[in-house]
C-alpha cells in the first residue's frame, strides 16, 4: 500500500533510516542496480556492507565509486561466481560461520535478457543465477536472518515475470536446461525469484525452517521490480537479438531510468523502510517505488512454487556435497536423477 503521507515516493537520500549497528549483504552489488542499492545503504552508516560480485576488478571499482558516498572501511568485497555452484557453497557457509547477524541480504545478482548458455555445472545460466545459486546463498544464511530482529530478504525480480510461459512446470533438469529463447530464460527466473518468495512466506508462517511465526521476528521477506532502467543487462538483449535490439535500446534508453537514483528504489524500500515494518509489508510485490500489488497469478500458484522448490533442492543436492540446511523434499542420503520427473519423499 502506498504511505498516506508520502504516496508512492521513496527517496533514498532521505527517506532510508539511520543504519547504524546494521549488516547488509548485496548481490551483485557492484554495478547498475546492485551499486545504486550499495550507494545509498552505506550512505546511511550500516556498521558493514558485504557486495557480492563476480569479477575482482569491478568489486575495486565500485569501492573507489562508493566514496562519496561514506566510509568505504565498511565495505567488503567478496568475489563469487553465481556460475559455479561450489564457489557460492564456499562462500555461503563462509558468510554463515562469521557474521553474528544479518540485518538485510538483498538478492540482486542477475543476468538479464540474453543468449542460452550453460554454467560449469551444466544448468541453465539465467536460472543457475538468477535463483538457483541465491536459494542456496539464502537458506544457508537464513538462521542469520531469522535471530536478527526486523531483519529483510528481498530478491530483484521484474514484471517480466508476467510474460512468463504457461507451459513452465519446474519438472526436471531438462526443462530447465531447453533453449527456450532469451526473453523466455529471463522471465522463468523473474517468475521462479517471486514464486521463491511467497513459498518461503508460507514456511514462515508455519512455524517451519526454523522461523519464528511471532509478529516481527523477521525477517520481511519481499520481490521488486525495479522499472525500466538503463543498466548493462540491455548489452546482453543486444547480444541474443542483433542489430534489432540495438536499435531499439538506442530508441528507449533515454527514457530509462537511472540505476543509482531510481532503478533502486523499490529494493531499498523493501530492504531498509520502517514502513515495511509498520503496514506488515510481507510475502509482497513491490513495484516503484514503494507499491504494493498482485504478481501473476502464475507466480502466485502454490503448487508450481513448491515443483520449483522440488527442483531447486534435487538440482543442489546433485551438485553439491552436502547443504547446510534441511531440506524440505529430497533425501540427503539418497541423490537421485533429476533429469526426468522429480520425486518428492
């Protein structure tokens, strides 16, 4: 809903509160959206702001960005490649083992609209990225999360979510890993991060992996979208669709918003705003900058939430050694194939 005073503006400069004492983890954290959320969070003196990102280089970059806008000795920078499934396990449970609390770990990370590819895992990049890596980082540091009062989750979907195909049914890994053109792998995973959440919130209310049903124990669990914004990700639609999506991203980037000032602001509402607080803000999505509406009706399909939860827990437990959380469907000591149907115990 939007506040009867302010209506549905959200100005990070001045409307996010003062973050003292607080810990903040930001996926993709150090570019477009991502370095836009990580700007305006140590804008307001959290104690520590951990960015995630892939490349070492850019993590560099956006710490010397990152200076006018605070005191960068709170910032760390983790390299991680949310293609590889054993660099974001190491980094997980790293994150897990030294952090006493968690007061917001916002789910950025994406590739946008691009080309079919596989990960050194053999996954489906857009969805290894976009979701499947992230519910690993997520309920591995969600015990964090959990002890931290008020604390948020938020993940970075888009209202392409609502383009998503019909025929999407979680089922297997060879679902998962069909071409089915780049704007369709895109939606699949905005549809899969809002799915994600409204799965976590019926666990939440239930009392299960380990969440406290008590009024604001937290954490606020949330999807945004962020608007049309002018960010790397139109590089990737020019690379799967040639010179038609460069021509048309000429046409519309003008009229985008900008990554740092705008594009952040629903994920900076979800993540920081006492209001979320407040009105009970959770399980929601929240379109810019701070409005509340219905997902898909797709998204808000339980049954589909809990084959992609399936799927996500039999893809992980393929590919991983061990996870440190319990699993909901699959068997710890029995892996089995999930390149057809998935079988729940």
């Amino acid at each position: 809903m939007a506040h009867l005073i302010t209506g549905n503006k959200f100005d990070p400069n001045t409307d996010i509160p003062d973050l003292s004492g607080k810990t903040y983890i930001v996926t993709g954290g150090t570019a477009g959206i991502g370095f836009g959320i990580s700007a305006h969070l140590l804008q307001h003196n959290p104690t520590k702001l951990i960015m995630i990102s892939k490349k070492e280089e850019h993590g560099q970059e956006a710490i010397e960005g990152l200076k006018k806008y605070g005191d960068v000795d709170k910032v760390q920078f983790i390299q991680c490649d949310f293609e590889d499934l054993k660099s974001v396990d190491k980094v997980a449970k790293e994150l897990s083992e030294s952090l006493q609390q968690l007061d917001g770990l916002i789910c950025n990370a994406g590739l946008g609209v691009g080309p079919y590819n596989e990960t050194v895992d053999g996954i489906d990049s857009h969805m290894q990225v976009n979701h499947i890596s992230q519910f690993h980082l997520t309920l591995t540091l969600l015990h964090l999360l959990q002890k931290t009062p008020n604390s948020r989750l938020a993940f970075q979907s888009s209202d392409l979510h609502r383009a998503a195909s019909s025929s999407i049914k979680f089922a297997s890994l060879d679902e998962i890993n069909t071409d089915i053109g780049a704007t369709n792998l895109y939606n699949r995973t905005k549809l899969a991060n809002v799915l994600f959440v409204r799965a976590l919130v019926r666990r939440q209310a239930a009392g299960d992996l380990g969440f406290n049903k008590a009024a604001q124990a937290g954490p606020y669990i949330n999807a945004t979208h962020p608007g049309a914004v002018s960010t790397d990700q139109q590089e990737q639609a020019i690379e799967a669709y040639g010179k038609a999506a460069k021509l048309g991203v000429k046409i519309m980037r003008p009229f985008m918003k900008s990554p740092e000032e705008e594009g952040c602001r629903p994920m900076l509402f979800a993540a920081t705003s006492e209001d979320v607080v407040k009105e009970g803000i959770n399980g929601a999505y929240i379109v810019p900058d701070r409005k509340v509406t219905d997902p898909s009706k797709q998204a808000q399909d339980e049954e589909l939430g809990e084959q992609l939860w399936r799927l996500t827990e039999q893809i992980l437990s393929e590919k991983l050694d061990s996870l440190p959380y319990r699993t909901q469907y699959i068997d710890p000591m029995a892996k089995e194939g999930m390149h057809g149907q998935s079988h729940a115990r």
